[in-house]
C-alpha cells in the first residue's frame, strides 16, 4: 500500500513495518560507553562490551541490534611479510537475517588500507574500531587499536534526525591528532625521535655524526645547532609512575625545544634492545636549559644514551 502507519489496532505487521518505527534515527551507537572495548597485550583478542545500536538502512526503514554480553572477537594472525589494518563490526546481512559481530580484513600491503563499509540493504555495516596488524606480531596491544565509535562515517552516536549532532569536525580533528601519534611512534619504534612535549613538537632523523665520546654531558657544534650528549641513566628514574627524570641540556628553553634521539650503539642486539628502552619514554618536556622525561607506564631497566640538538 502507499501508506503505512505504525502500530494500529487489531493489525498484522511485518517486519518491514516495525523498521519504519526505527527510521528516524541516525545510524550509531547508543551512548559513548557502548561496544567499549580492551586488549591485554598478550594474545590476539579483542574484548568487546555489550552495547545498543541503530541502523538506518534506507529512508523508511530502520534497525536496532543489541549485543547483550561481554565477547571476545578472534582477530586471527596477521600477515608474515606485511602489515594490515582489520576492523571489528556490527554486519546486517538481509540474506543471513541477522546481525553478528565480525572482523573484516584488510590488504596486507607496505602502505596498507582499512576495508571498506558496506551501507547497502542487502548488507549494512557499522565499524566500530580498527586494529593495525604488524609482520609477525603474536598480540594486539593498546597502541595497535583505533576507536571508530565517535567518527560518523565509521559509526557515530545515535541521534534523532531532527536533532543530529555532525560530529565531524571534532572526529576529524582527533584523526589528525591520531595520525600525529601514530607518526611520532614510530619515529620512536625506527630510532629517529622521542616524542617532545611542548608546544613546538619536532620530530625525524638527525644527519650528522653519532657521538665519539663516552660521557654524560659533552657536545659537538655543527653549522646552525650543537649537540649534546647525555644518558638517561636507569637509576635515574622517580619511583612511582608517572615516572620522571630531568637532564641538562645548555641553551633548551620551552620555546625553544630540542630534537632528540636515542644513539645507537650498532649491533642488532644492543640496538633492539635500546629501541625497547627508549619506547617506553612517553614524551620529553623541555624546560629552562633542562630537559624532562616522563614514563607514564613502566621505566627503562637500562641506560638510555641521548643525542639532542639544540639550535643556536
């Protein structure tokens, strides 16, 4: 029929009439609390908390999936040679009937791609996080993770139409701090930063010499810039997390931060083990001719010998 009106008295529906009760509401989570989820960092599991969802399939037609219980989704193993980026979803197939909860895989490639979403009728998608899959790597740990929930073309928060809140331009921001992150990261991961906390943020590899002299607090002066040398010593650290320890690097002023990167002492060994040490260094806030260093989780066990350059 033409018209439909929805519910009356003493009348037999369908489903297709019961979703267009549902059609006034935007696609997405209920509250930011839904479909939370957490790593342990030690296996290939992603657990997911129960949460309320709405899909607005098409203009007239409307669905609401609820996952009622705590459940662990299996990513799998990643691939050997390259990296992938895997999303975890809530997939309506109209063939299948039903809604379950999936992981959807992306491409392994050098320069990998999250897996598109689906929107269509015959198979409606809400992506609510992502998990970037290194080569080889035997777990997920939190850093691996991306929350989707709040980005309204992955998913979004649940609003009537005549009230939508666009989202976007906030997402959007924090998928470039996002990005920001996950650069400096592995800045820190290849060796060729530590990450400054300041409002001059600067980052990437240094082309000069690697220091000769095994002391605490010499320098070399090149061009426009000095370098000075130190060590985070692993006696150095405050006790108590966020753990701290503060170094003197001549001429550093919070307008004027240093570029900082661990030296590498050149065997595979001794370097990967460094690049750990040196991961754990959350951020690096100068001060006025010091440098502060904060652990917001656990300490380095070893020395950690620094190179920063300063400019003149």
């Amino acid at each position: 029929m033409a018209m439909q009106t929805y519910p009356l008295d003493d009348i037999d529906y369908s489903g297709d009439d019961a979703a267009l009760f549902h059609c006034t509401r935007t696609t997405g989570i209920y509250g930011e609390d839904d479909f939370s989820f957490s790593v342990t960092g030690a296996d290939n599991i992603v657990k997911l908390e129960p949460g309320l969802a709405w899909m607005r399939i098409s203009r007239f037609k409307g669905l609401v999936t609820a996952l009622k219980q705590e459940t662990d989704v299996d990513m799998g193993l990643p691939d050997s040679v390259y990296p992938r980026i895997d999303r975890v979803i809530l997939q309506f197939d109209a063939n299948r009937n039903d809604t379950q909860v999936v992981v959807k895989k992306g491409s392994p490639a050098s320069s990998p791609r999250p897996p598109e979403r689906s929107t269509t009728e015959a198979l409606y998608e809400i992506h609510l996080l992502e998990v970037r899959r290194e080569p080889g790597a035997v777990s997920i740990t939190a850093k691996d993770v991306q929350d989707l929930r709040l980005d309204p073309e992955s998913c979004g928060l649940m609003v009537e139409s005549v009230s939508k809140v666009d989202t976007s331009a906030i997402n959007a921001q924090a998928m470039a701090l996002i990005a920001d992150l996950r650069e400096e990261i592995q800045n820190v991961k290849d060796g060729t930063a530590f990450v400054m906390k300041s409002g001059d943020t600067m980052t990437g590899p240094l082309n000069v010499p690697s220091p000769t002299e095994d002391s605490h607090a010499t320098r070399k002066d090149y061009v426009d810039a000095k370098y000075i040398y130190a060590t985070l010593m692993a006696s150095g650290w405050s006790a108590s997390a966020p753990h701290t320890q503060t170094v003197a690097v001549a001429g550093v002023t919070a307008q004027k931060p240093p570029h900082i990167t661990p030296v590498y002492p050149g065997t595979d060994a001794e370097d990967k083990a460094l690049m750990e040490a040196a991961a754990s260094v959350s951020y690096a806030k100068p001060g006025d001719g010091t440098v502060t260093f904060t652990c917001l989780e656990s300490k380095p066990a070893m020395d950690i010998p620094i190179q920063c350059e300063v400019r003149n």
